[in-house]
C-alpha cells in the first residue's frame, strides 16, 4: 500500500513540475528543467520500477514530436543513472539529491548545447536555481511522507 | 511485494504503449496543463494588421517589379505541443504527409511568418519558429528594400545589413527567400547599430505575437 501511496504522490510531483515547465516556457519563453530535477531527486526515494514508471509517464508527458529524440532519451536516462550512484554518494541524501539535480541539469545543458550557456547565461542561472528549488521541494516533501526506512531498494 | 511489481510493471507498459501508438494522448495532456490560449483578437490583431499593411505598402512602393506571384494557399494547422527545453524552439501541429505539407515551406500566423516546416511526419510535422537559434531567411528592410538576414532565437535580430543602408525604427521587415512567399512580415525594426566587427549594421527585431499563444497556423502549400 505504502509503495502504491509513494507511486501516486510522485506522479502528481512530476506533474506539477509538467505544469510548471510547460506554464512558464509557455508566458516565458524559459524552459525550466524541473521535470529532469524532481525526477532525479526522486531516484532517492523511489525503488527502480517506480522511478522507470514515473520517468515513463514525465517522457510520455513532455514528448512533442512522434520520432525518439536525444533530448528524450537523455531526459530518461539521468534519473535511471542518479538511481544507479545515489548509493555511492558519501552525502547526506538531501544534499546527494541537490549535487545530482545540478549535474544532471549540466549533463543535459553539455549534451544537447553547451553554447547556450554562454548565450544566455541569465537564463542557465534562473532554470537551475529554480530547478534546484523545485528539486529540494519534491524531496523534501516525499521524505516527510514516505521516510526511507519503509522502502524496499 | 509481488502484487505492487505485477501494478508497476503494468503501469509502465500502459505508457510505454501509449507513446509509441497514441503519443496525442501526451500531447491533449499536456495542453491541459497548459496555460489557457491568448485572445488574439483582443490583444494584437490591431499590431498585426498594422504590419501587415506596412509591408504591403513597402513592397509595392519599391520592389512591385521583382514581385512573384504571392500563393494563396496554404494549410491550416493547429499547434498540438512544444518544445520543452530551452534548446530549440519549435511547434508541433496536425499537419504531415497526409496533407501534402512540405519541408522547408513558410509558416505563417496573422499574416506574418512565424518560421518554416523543419521536419514532416505522416500526421503531423515539426515548425521551427523564428525564435530558434537555427532560424534564418534573407530579408528585405523598409521601403527601400534593403537586404537583411534575419537571424532567429530568444532576441531574433538582422544582420548583414549595408553600412551606408538608411534604416529607421520601425521600419517593417518583410520575407526576400526562395520558396518562401514574397513580402510577408516578419516583424519591425527596433535598436539598430554597427556590428562588432564594424563592416555590417545590425538590428533587434520587433515581434509583435507571444510565440507561446498561438494555437493556429498557415502552411504555405
């Protein structure tokens, strides 16, 4: 039930992070990573069907085009990754979450176009301020809820 | 433990097919989480039909000889979802291969041109927006006709222009490519000065539509 419970509550966290990268891109013309940054800090909490599930229906969600993309598989894959070396971290798994949210988010910005950066350097620093916000919330929220005494890795 | 697999699992695969056969499903999803669309009506027709008629003016003052037969037809598409990250900027709509859409045709809104056809899929095709960084189209400036090349992203700007072309704020900046409709607006002048280099002058584009509120689109056929 607990697992059923956490599955539902992610869900509806990545969701409001849809809403607000799609509210925002849309007014702002600013896309915020804060699906890529609640994903990854929910590779702390969930176990890993969970997080492949709830990483599916965020790809599902922000999907634009009907072909795969780079941008969608790296989106997939970095929650799968933060999953994979969360364990290794010797951090306290609030700040592992942070540390990993950022390197993601850089991951994502180095993979796809580095040159943005330097483009447009005031808008790098608002979506991974605002990225990492949502990231600490998502996390902090989840562990409240559902510590991770009660999960099975 | 196994029941809570057996839910996952089954939840995954749900989504899994849902993307690959019905990825609309994703797309109406999103638009529910989207913000409602602007009334253009309201908010910058007026602008719009402004430009519009700036243009038409310039072009038939100046260039009226080398003016091509301007198509009149086009497709209309509506907007399904867009880009999600800060790399690209582009528009997915409901027209492909099936509605004969082209790639590389104009994209048009209000009657101006918003971008062109970048990639076309069976039902529907990829717009890339004058606000992507990989835009670009020749131009021409004003009523004397000066060539520009209109660069796009989040500022779109002019470049390549003559040092010794006289440009004015305001000036309306209308289409001068290939397979592109002649003489349709792209937007105004807004700051102009002399390229970093000092062999060109350069100039902030004006647009006067939020690239975020348009729901529809015309394809030139």
């Amino acid at each position: 039930m607990i697992i059923r419970s956490r599955i539902i509550a992610a869900v509806l966290l990545v969701s409001i992070g849809i809403f607000l990268e799609i509210w925002i891109g849309d007014i702002r013309s600013v896309w915020i990573s804060c699906v890529l940054a609640a994903l990854i800090s929910l590779s702390f909490i969930l176990s890993l069907p969970e997080i492949l599930c709830v990483t599916l229906f965020a790809l599902f969600a922000l999907n634009w085009q009907p072909a795969i993309s780079l941008e969608l598989i790296i989106l997939g894959a970095l929650p799968i990754v933060s999953f994979l070396i969360r364990k290794w971290l010797p951090l306290e798994p609030w700040i592992g979450s942070i540390l990993l949210s950022f390197t993601g988010i850089m991951v994502l910005y180095l993979a796809l176009d580095l040159d943005f950066i330097i483009r447009n350097p005031s808008l790098f620093a608002a979506d991974i301020l605002l990225s990492l916000a949502y990231s600490t919330i998502v996390f902090k929220a989840m562990i409240s809820f559902f510590p991770t005494d009660n999960l099975d890795f | 433990m196994k029941k809570e697999f057996i839910f996952i699992s089954v939840l995954a695969l749900i989504i899994i097919a849902l993307m690959v056969l019905k990825p609309i499903y994703g797309w109406q999803l999103r638009a529910l989480l989207a913000p409602p669309p602007i009334n253009w009506e309201i908010e910058s027709s007026a602008r719009m039909e402004n430009e519009k008629l700036k243009a038409e003016l310039a072009v038939l003052q100046n260039v009226k000889a080398q003016l091509p037969e301007r198509p009149e037809k086009s497709i209309r598409a509506i907007v399904y979802s867009r880009y999600p990250l800060n790399f690209k900027n582009e528009l997915l709509v409901n027209v492909g291969v099936n509605e004969n859409v082209l790639k590389g045709k104009a994209v048009m809104f209000g009657g101006m041109i918003i971008g062109k056809v970048s990639e076309v899929f069976e039902e529907t095709a990829l717009i890339e927006t004058a606000f992507d960084d990989r835009f670009q189209l020749p131009v021409r400036i004003g009523r004397n006709g000066v060539q520009a090349l209109f660069k796009g992203g989040s500022l779109p700007a002019l470049e390549l222009i003559s040092p010794t072309a006289e440009l004015q704020m305001g000036d309306i900046v209308y289409s001068a490519a290939a397979d592109f409709p002649y003489g349709v607006p792209m937007g105004e002048v807004k700051d102009i000065r002399i390229s970093d280099d000092n062999l060109f002058q350069t100039a902030v584009l004006d647009i006067p539509y939020d690239i975020g509120g348009i729901n529809t689109v015309f394809i030139a056929e």
